[in-house]
C-alpha cells in the first residue's frame, strides 16, 4: 500500500474540508474564513481565500459539477459562492436559524443543500429564480437537539441526520418544483416535505457525530460517541427495519464515516487514525486501521547517534522526543471523505482534523 | 393589579417548542423494569458467590445484571453491593481479574458498567447517613457536595481510585467517554 499522502497547511483546526471534482482545488475552513488551495505538483498553494463569515466557518461543501461552493458558519448564516471574473462572488443564504449553523452538504442533485443547526431544525435550501434567492424550508419535527451532521441520500430527496439527541434519522426533502418525483425505496413510498423515514438510536443513546448513507442508499450508518458504529437496513415503508447492527469497539469516538463499497466503512475520529469496518446486513466488524504499522517516513526511530542523544538532551532536557502520535494526524480527525473512486468503489480517501493536516489515503 | 414578579415566570415552560416540555422517555434506550425486591434477591446471590471466596464470579455476574430499570433505592442497593465486592478484592488480583472479564465474551461492555459503578462509587463515599440529601442530576451523576466524605470515604475513594487507574490501563480511555455518553445510569 502506498503511503498516504499529507498536506500540512497551517497550525488551525480544520473543521470540513472538501476537494473539487477534479480534486486539483481543496477548500478547507480556517477560523472564519474559507481557504481555497490550488495543486501545483506535490503540493498545495494557497491560492484564495473566502471572507464574509463572521464567526467560526463549521462547514464547506464544493458541488463536483457546478462548481459552487456553500459555506455555513457559527454566526448563523450560509453563503453560496460563484465563480465569476472578478473572483468568488457570494450569496447570502436566508436560514432563518437563531442558533449556529453546524454542518452544510450539497444534494448529488446540486439544486439543494441541508444545512444542520443548533436550532433544532434543518433548513433544506433551494434556489428560487423568480427572486434570485437561496431561500429555505425547515425539517422541523421531532427534532430534539442539535443537529450535529448531514447526509444525502443518492436520490437527492432522502436526508439523514443525526443529533445531539442521540438519535439518527431520515426525513423527506421533496420541494415541489425543484425535485422530480423520487423511485419509492424501502425507505418510503410517498415522501412529501418532512416526513420522517426512519428514526434510529442506539443502546446507550449517544449523541450522533456522523452519518451516511450506502452508495445504493439502502443502507443507513451512523457513529455515536459511545465509540459504537451502527448500520440500519431497512425493510419497507413503515415497518422495523430489517437489521440494526451496533458495533460496540474499545476506540475513542469516531468523528466522521464514509461507505467505501456496500459492504465497507471507513470510520476516523479522536483516536487520530482511520478505522476500517466490514460487514453486510448478517453483521459487522472491525477489520483493522488505515495507518500502516511500519511507515518508513514517520517511524523516525533514527539511528540514535551519541551526538544525537547529546543534542536532545542539550534542547530538550530528554534523549528521545515523546511528544508525537505514532498517527499520521497528530490531533482528532474531524472529516473524512471520499477522495478517488473506481468501479462503484472509493479507492482513496481525504481526511482533515485538528492539527491542519489534510491527507489522501488509499483505502 | 396583581403584583407578579416577572422575573419568576418559568417562559420555557409557556413555549410549546421548548426542550423544557419534551418527554424526555423518549431520549432514552428501552431498559427493562427491575423491582428493589429484585435487585434485593440478586445481591443475596451475589453475596453468596463472594462468601464462597470466588469474587471474581460476584463481580461478573454483579455487572451483567446492572438493574438500569431500577429505581434509585434498587440501585442503590446494587451499587453497595458492587463496592462491597470491589473493596474486598486484593490489588494485585486487580489487574489479572480485569483482563479475564476484558477478554470474556461480553466483557468490555461488563468493564464500562464497572466505570460507571466506580464514577457513581466516587460521587457518593460518604456514610451511606448522608447520601440522602445527594441530589442525582439527570445524568445520573449526584452533585458533589463534599469530596472524601471524611475518614471513612477517604479509604473506599482510594480503593475505586485504584480500580479506576487499573481498568483505564486495560479498557483504554475510550470507556470513561463511554461513562459519560450512556443514558442508562447505574
């Protein structure tokens, strides 16, 4: 396996991170703004930088074919931002939320983007032509927390989320006008504004950090911070769903997942290095981390010279240096995603975290 | 007109959408109902196997049935007699009997009920005279109103010290976060 490629850009937490679709420019949020980073070579050149939020950045998504780029933030607002010739020009969102906004994905269909917020509720955006406005509707009920992450069913009108109120679901987003009629699905059959497909928790109730669903969209999973991973298939419309796998591990929490095949996830969070899970609807398990156990760049274990012990005890009063994580991140992953993808399966994945690191990993 | 102090009115209370008038069931995962009659007749087993001499069978069988349908009197009950069973073990069986449960089938789910019986275990030390005016937060963690809890807490707060540096050793930090995250409280 190849090693994973690192971008170390700067000494700040990386909230969200996302690559364009030919993956030569990456967004990444830094306080509050946006930095906008272009390939040259092996590395990457900052290159732009989107200011306008006026709090924290707590979420970015590029939309692969248009291009645009919406960005959500603490100060409760969204913009939308669009190429033009004289550079990125935004568009204020109207939320309508009183408290931060957390997270903001765009729909595959790229008409619509969810916005997860502290109010309790998810505005559901869309353009609206007549006005040449990014207006929203709200998915309200029975939210009772923060929502805390978001998740775009293939199908574009399926949403899931998952909340502070440890519970993961599924809701409707048909806006009339803006998506066609959507293929019923064990999900639902009928599906207007707000309906509630699924409603999941698992054993202990943990707050959800993470959710997303199968690349067919059959499958729901979701992370708690109970360090569980649970995945959902369900049956039909209104009945039990068909399995509920939890999978309890002994890690820290996982921030952030994402499905590599139907039968694979890539799970990462506070234990700093990805985690590898593997199963269908008879069951599921850990199969293992991403990291490699014996990478030669980062294994630094240096011949230790006399010279060298010397030197370290000169600096640092101690002969070797114990302050970094045997991870490629040094700090808590906050997001991943999928980064290259071949055949129906995704072969190389991004990761950014606390430590301002963004790496390419091949899966 | 009536005098109304208005800084006194619950507001939370009049506004339908707020957290204030959730059910708050609803957050919960399903537990099964455990009578104090019950939980009572588990600890006189429980007492039996430690009698016996096999404290390690005691404290398994003692955290595979943690009555988290109980009431506070129930659990009450179950977690003396789970301090019973951690005070009576040597520390150096500490380690060996938490590596035997850990690897156990069902094992790592028994050591977060045992961090949860030793954080429970902390926040009460003091003579079970005054932990009745301990008021539990709905996190089921009890307001600390006094550390130690005089000469008596002080050797029991250093027995479930000792148990708690041994099961981070073995569990990892990963359950103390479990502790914490679980809606079903000991």
């Amino acid at each position: 396996m190849a090693a994973p490629e690192v971008h170390h850009l700067f000494h700040h937490a990386i909230a969200d991170h996302s690559f364009s679709a030919d993956r030569q420019t990456l967004a990444v949020t830094r306080d509050n703004v946006i930095d906008l980073y272009q390939r040259s070579g092996k590395t990457f050149q900052l290159k732009d930088e989107l200011t306008g939020h006026d709090k924290t950045v707590t979420g970015v998504d590029i939309a692969p074919n248009s291009g645009k780029i919406v960005t959500c933030s603490q100060d409760r607002n969204a913009y939308v931002w669009e190429p033009s010739p004289q550079g990125w020009k935004p568009t204020l969102v109207l939320l309508r939320i009183n408290r931060a906004a957390t997270c903001v994905r765009w729909a595959p269909s790229e008409t619509k983007f969810a916005v997860g917020s502290g109010a309790r509720l998810i505005p559901v955006c869309y353009f609206e032509e007549e006005d040449n406005w990014w207006v929203s509707k709200h998915v309200k009920k029975p939210i009772r927390s923060t929502i805390t992450t978001v998740a775009w069913h293939p199908n574009s009108v399926l949403l899931a989320a998952g909340s502070t109120d440890g519970h993961a679901r599924v809701f409707s987003s048909f806006i009339k006008g803006v998506d066609a009629r959507p293929e019923p699905s064990a999900w639902g059959e009928r599906l207007p504004f707000n309906t509630v497909c699924g409603e999941f928790l698992n054993n202990t109730a943990g707050w959800i950090h993470s959710v997303a669903f199968s690349p067919s969209g059959n499958a729901l999973a979701f992370a708690a911070h109970d360090s569980s991973l649970t995945v959902v298939y369900p049956s039909a419309p209104e009945q039990p769903p068909r399995a509920v796998i939890s999978i309890s591990t002994q890690l820290l929490p996982f921030m952030s997942l994402v499905w590599s095949s139907e039968d694979e996830i890539i799970a990462a969070g506070y234990n700093c290095e990805a985690y590898r899970f593997q199963g269908s609807d008879g069951g599921w398990q850990l199969a293992g981390s991403l990291e490699a156990k014996s990478r030669p760049g980062l294994s630094d274990q240096r011949e230790e010279s006399a010279l060298n012990m010397f030197r370290n005890m000169d600096l640092k009063g101690k002969t070797s240096d114990d302050t970094k994580l045997k991870t490629v991140h040094q700090n808590t992953i906050n997001t991943i995603r999928s980064f290259q993808e071949s055949g129906g399966k995704v072969t190389k994945i991004s990761s950014s975290g606390v430590d301002g690191r963004v790496v390419v990993w091949n899966v | 007109m009536a005098t109304l102090n208005w800084r006194t009115i619950n507001v939370d209370a009049l506004d339908p959408d707020s957290p204030a008038n959730f059910d708050l069931s609803s957050l919960t995962p399903a537990v099964a109902p455990a009578s104090t009659a019950d939980v009572q007749s588990l600890a006189g087993q429980i007492r039996q196997l430690l009698r016996g001499g096999d404290s390690e069978g005691a404290l398994q069988g003692a955290l595979e049935s943690a009555p988290y349908g109980a009431d506070e009197r129930g659990k009450e009950i179950h977690l003396a007699t789970v301090i019973e069973i951690l005070q009576s073990i040597r520390q150096s069986d500490m380690s060996p009997i938490l590596s035997r449960i850990y690897s156990s089938p069902g094992g790592t789910e028994a050591l977060d009920v045992l961090m949860k019986y030793i954080y429970k275990g902390m926040s009460q030390t003091q003579t079970s005279s005054t932990t009745r005016n301990l008021t539990p937060q709905a996190t089921g963690f009890s307001q600390v109103h006094a550390r130690g809890g005089g000469e008596g807490g002080g050797q029991a707060m250093s027995v479930l010290l000792s148990w708690h540096e041994k099961l981070v050793e073995i569990a990892g930090p990963g359950s103390i976060v479990r502790v914490m995250t679980d809606r079903r409280t000991v």
